[in-house]
C-alpha cells in the first residue's frame, strides 16, 4: 500500500467519529423541524388535495407530510411497514416513520454495501428494523416477507424498483397492506394503462440507453390497486409516487380517478447513447422510447409506445 493511501486512509479513520457525530446531530435537527410539521399536518385537519400535506425530512421529494398526513388520518393498526429499493436508507420513504413514529418495518435493497450501511447506522439497533440483501422479483417477494416475519396486516408497503413494480405488487399476496405507495413513470401519461413487459433481471440502464423505459403508467396501477381492493388518493407533487389506502379505511381522505390525481413529473435525468445526461423534457422523453415493447393490461399483450394513441378498444 502506497505512503498517500496509508495517510488518507489515516485521515479517514481520523474523520470518521466526527463525521457521524455531525450527521446525527444533523438528523436530530432534522427531526425537531420535523415534529413541527407533523403539528401543522395535523392541526390543520382536512386537505383537499394531498400536495398540501407534503414536507421532507427523509423522503426524495415531500412524501414524509403525504404519509404523515395518511397514517394519521387513515384507520391503521398495525404500526409496520415494507419497503425496498431503499439505498443505504438515508433517503426514503419511511425513515421518519421509523424515527418519529417508532414504527417496526423491513426494508430491503439489492445491494449488500447499501444493507451493510444501514447495519452500521444506529437506526438498526435503536429500532425494531430489519434490513435485507435482495434482488427480489414476482417469485421470491412472498418468501422474503415470510421469512422475516412479515405476514398478514401491516400499516404501510412502499415499492420503488424502477422497473417491474407493477409487476411485484400484483404477485404480492402474504402481506395486506392499509397504505400502498407506489412509483410510477409519468412519462406514460395517464390514458393509458401500461407497464415494461416482466423480465425478472430488468435494469433500467441496460434496457435502454436513455433511462426513460421503466415501471408502470398511473392508470395500470390504479387498476391494480382497484382488483385489489385500493383506492387512489393522489400522487405526490414530483409526479413520481402514487397513493393508495385499502377501501373501507379513507377515513377523512378522499379517491380520485386516474385523470384527477395524475401528476407530471419534470425530470430530466435522460442520457444519450454516451451516457451522458441529454435533460430530455416533457413529450421528448417519451418520444426517445417509442419502439419500445409495452404490456397493455387492459387489452392483455404487448404494443409499441409509438402505438398507444391508436389503440382501440
């Protein structure tokens, strides 16, 4: 080992406690603002559109108010959750659920440098959290949630793959969820109901070279939701996560169709053939993926996006 790697790797070690001291006192701070949301979300009652619930601590965009706003106002329970597609955690959907609710939950991500992160992280042992490495797909989602003990009612179920969610929510079955949070790909629109053709091994960035062929359009999912006893609430303001809540447990929450909860969202995070970010927006991401093979779920087979507009019915 070189003298240069030997001193940063000194420094490194040096750095290392003072580090996770800042970040913890960070997270705490982030937690104080945190608890003061939760006040005004729940002071303020009713909202007539869930956007107006939305603020950060944890989550990618303002999902923590969102969930915040459901689990409060929504009949559940059963204090536990699934999530996966989590990273090493420290952004997500169901962090400050953990944090501020002390809720019990299983999270799962297909890397093991993410799962040895989140072993390391004090969350692991302060709370009742278990973290998994798992690439999972339709086959082994139900053994995976068996195996951890995750079975029957829970409170919250948050899927974010990129690629088969629509796929691995239809095959789950061991686990009933109130709340279902789901990511969806925007640039589908919200007339049509489809999502990637199942392959067991997709990877957004193989797939295509633009990033853009990925999960499930708004409406495929809402029909799932409705087959599987769901309703739409809305989707959150990024246009990328959509809501549903178990019927029979709206509570103060009010469904929506596909057409009033539809979002669009305002990323640009295409790459050309090189790899390199293009910042491809509004009907151009699209456009990018037209020859690309969709499975229609209400006609039951696979078309051309460049085909959707003249489908009939």
């Amino acid at each position: 080992m070189g003298i240069k790697r030997l001193i940063r790797g000194g420094i490194n070690c040096a750095l290392s406690p003072i580090l996770t001291a800042q970040r913890h006192q960070l997270e705490d701070l982030k937690l104080l603002h945190g608890k003061n949301l939760v006040h005004q979300v729940k002071t303020n009652g009713v909202y007539g559109n869930i956007h107006d619930a939305e603020f950060k601590v944890f989550s990618q965009f303002g999902d923590d108010g969102i969930i915040q706003y459901l689990v409060n106002g929504v009949d559940i329970p059963n204090k536990t959750f699934i999530e996966f597609g989590v990273g090493n955690y420290t952004e997500s959907n169901t962090r400050f659920l953990v944090l501020n609710d002390n809720w019990t939950g299983l999270v799962m991500d297909g890397s093991e440098k993410n799962i040895k992160y989140i072993k390391q992280d004090a969350i692991h042992w302060r709370h009742d959290l278990t973290a998994v490495c798992a690439f999972v797909n339709r086959d082994n989602i139900n053994q995976l949630f068996t195996d951890n003990g995750f079975v029957g009612e829970i409170g919250l179920l948050s899927i974010d793959i990129d690629g088969n969610d629509y796929w691995i929510w239809d095959a789950i079955e061991v686990v009933d969820p109130a709340t279902v949070i789901v990511e969806y790909n925007s640039h589908f629109g919200c007339r049509h109901a489809v999502t990637v053709p199942y392959d067991a091994q997709f990877d957004r960035a193989i797939t295509h070279f633009s990033y853009q062929f990925w999960g499930a359009s708004l409406k495929a999912l809402y029909l799932l939701a409705e087959r599987k006893g769901y309703q739409f609430v809305g989707c959150c303001s990024g246009g990328n996560n959509a809501y549903f809540v178990k019927k029979g447990r709206l509570g103060v929450v009010k469904p929506l169709t596909v057409e009033e909860g539809y979002v669009e969202s305002k990323f640009r995070d295409s790459r050309d053939r090189q790899g390199k970010l293009s910042f491809l927006s509004g009907a151009d991401r699209l456009k990018v993926i037209a020859e690309m093979p969709v499975y229609h779920v209400e006609l039951d087979r696979i078309v051309q996006i460049q085909e959707l507009d003249k489908v009939k019915f």
